[in-house]
C-alpha cells in the first residue's frame, strides 16, 4: 500500500535504518525493485524524475506503481516526484496521487544555476503548504553536490568544469539548515556532502573519507526531526562495468560511492539514500552481455528479463546493506 514518505523515514528513525530509494522509469525497473523488496521483506522508495515523466509518460508510470502495490500489497511504497523544479510541479504530482514530492529549490527553475537562499526557503514553503494539507510530504534541498575529489558539479558525461565551487559551497551549512527546517517545515532534507549524480562521480578509486561524515553528524544534532537525504549515492560497481567493456560498450574509469561510506553516513543520521545510475548500469551490462552471447535472440523480454534480474539483485544488496530489509 502506498505511505507518505515521513511515515516510512519516522519508522527508519525509530529503528536506525537507511532507505535506498530508486528512480523509475518502466515497468522492468518497477519489477526489479519491489521484487527485491518482496525477498528482503523491505519497504520501498519509488521515485520519479521529471526526465521519467518524459518517457513514460504520468499515467503509465502511476498505474504500474499501482499495479506493484496491487501486486505486493503487503510492501508499504513510497511513490516520490524527484527534484520538482518549481511548485507548479509538485502540484501536478500531488494531484496525480504522488504520497511524496520534492522541491529542489537548491536550483533555480532551469535546474542548473545555483539559486538564492531566499528563492529556496519561499518555494520550499509554498509547497509544503500545499502538500502537508493533503498528507504529503515534502523533501527539500540545501547546498550544491559535487565530488571534494575534485570541486566540480557533477556532470553525466565526465567533462564537467573543474574547480569552480569551494569545499565550502560543496557542504551544506549546519546553521542555515536550522533555519531553512523552521522557514519551511519539510519533512526530508537533501544535503550536499560530497557526492555528485551520475557515473562519474571519482577518478580515482575513493579513500575512507570522500564523503563529510562530520557535516552529517553536525546537521543531524540540529535538526533531529528532519530526515537527511543524501543524493547521488550511486556505488558504480566496478563488476559491472567490466561486464559492458568485455561486450562491447565504453566506460572511462569511474568510481562512486562505497557503499561502507553510505553505511558509515547512515549510522551518522541519513535516512534516505537515492540511487538511480546504478541500476542503469546494471541493466545495460545485463543487455549487453545477452546481446553479445547469443547473437542471434531477438526477442526484447529476453534482453530485459536478464536486465531486471541484474537490476534485482543490485536492490536486494542495497536493501541489506542499509538495514531496511526485514522492516516492511
Ligand atoms: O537526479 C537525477 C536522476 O538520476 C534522474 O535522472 O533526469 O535522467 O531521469 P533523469
Ligand atoms: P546517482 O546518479 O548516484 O544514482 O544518484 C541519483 C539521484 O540522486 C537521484 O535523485
Ligand atoms: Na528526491
Ligand atoms: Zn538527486
């Protein structure tokens, strides 16, 4: 059944569990996730990002949600809008039966320039308005992601502009945080801590402090009611990528980050872990692997099939590793 993400994240409060959550785009992907959930008994966090909207389209993606809560109605879900890039979004997808949204008023409406402070706290605040009289929560953003490896913003494609943010505008600061919480009243804070979105998050093979642990520690003794989010926690699992270079594809040397560092930042009070590229990566090396092997299959639910197994067992590990398997 679907639950409101501050039920969910109350409940891994209490019991001092992370929760990975996934960006969905299909069917398949829908599949892999809940039936991970299923093995692990774990709850599950579904999210949907305005580039998911794009190709599926609202209504598919809402009825196969649905259909997975039909499916397995002992799960609780969480179904999440991701990065909601003004209120007019959220509205759109509190309407659409969304039990979670977040506003990334961390960026201005384009979604890449940097927005002010105060652009942050009045949008943020219109939406919670707007959601918490419906029972929906809302999850906010402060700060800039980007790798301290490196000092840039994270970039898809490996080429970003290095060294254009401080250290200091990388971490989100505590105090502004205690603010923004009173301002705005959200349920779930992302916060910027070191890491970055998509596959090339490190060029180098990440040591034990990549991540500010400290940083979390700190903005979790100010604002224990708030549950901290952290984004871009893809793990980059180097099995994988071996996997698609032996059959054929590209893939610069990448690392993300280590999933003991996500364990390590949830034992300091994150409670929301968002992963999306991993499952991409697994998946395509799952397709590419069966396309190269057995050159001659043409049958679609062959390649996806394998994709959701790869996609699956990438879950079920994630459900382990952050304690939230045995909790649904
Ligand atoms: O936050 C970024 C997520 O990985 C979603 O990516 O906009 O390509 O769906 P997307
Ligand atoms: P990754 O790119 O590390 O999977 O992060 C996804 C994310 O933060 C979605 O909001
Ligand atoms: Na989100
Ligand atoms: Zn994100």
């Amino acid at each position: 059944s679907l639950v409101s993400l501050r039920q969910l994240l109350d409940h891994a409060a209490e019991h001092s569990y992370g929760m990975p959550a996934f960006n969905v785009n299909n069917m398949e992907q829908v599949q892999a996730i809940m039936q991970a959930a299923d093995e692990t008994d774990s709850p599950a966090i579904l999210q949907v990002s305005a580039g998911a909207r794009k190709y599926a389209g609202e209504a598919f993606l809402r009825h196969v949600v649905l259909a997975a809560a039909e499916t397995w109605p002992h799960i609780p879900i969480v179904l999440h809008q991701d990065h909601g890039a003004s209120p007019a979004v959220c509205q759109c997808s509190i309407r659409s039966g969304f039990t979670s949204v977040m506003m990334d008023g961390s960026l201005r409406e384009d979604m890449k320039t940097p927005a002010p402070y105060e652009y942050n706290t009045r949008v943020t605040a219109k939406v919670v308005e707007m959601a918490h009289a419906v029972g929906v929560s809302v999850e906010g953003e402060l700060g800039c992601l980007g790798s301290l490896e490196s000092g840039m913003a994270g970039e898809e494609d490996g080429v970003g502009a290095e060294g254009v943010l401080t250290r200091d505008q990388l971490l989100t600061d505590p105090a502004q945080c205690v603010d923004f919480v009173e301002q705005t009243g959200v349920d779930a804070l992302a916060i910027a801590i070191g890491t970055s979105h998509g596959a090339y998050k490190f060029s180098r093979k990440p040591t034990g402090d990549i991540l500010a642990i400290s940083r979390i520690r700190e903005i979790h003794e100010r604002i224990p009611n708030t549950h901290l989010v952290m984004h871009g926690s893809s793990s980059v699992p180097q099995e994988w990528l071996a996997i698609i270079r032996e059959h054929g594809g590209e893939f610069k040397e990448t690392y993300g980050v280590p999933v003991e560092q996500i364990q390590e930042g949830i034992r300091n009070g994150v409670r929301k872990v968002n992963i999306d590229t991993d499952i991409r990566i697994a998946m395509t090396g799952a397709m590419r692997r069966l396309m190269n092997t057995d050159r001659g299959e043409f049958d679609p639910r062959k390649f996806l099939s394998q994709a959701t197994a790869a996609a699956r067992e990438i879950c079920r590990a994630r459900f382990e590793a952050f304690g939230s398997a045995g909790q649904a």
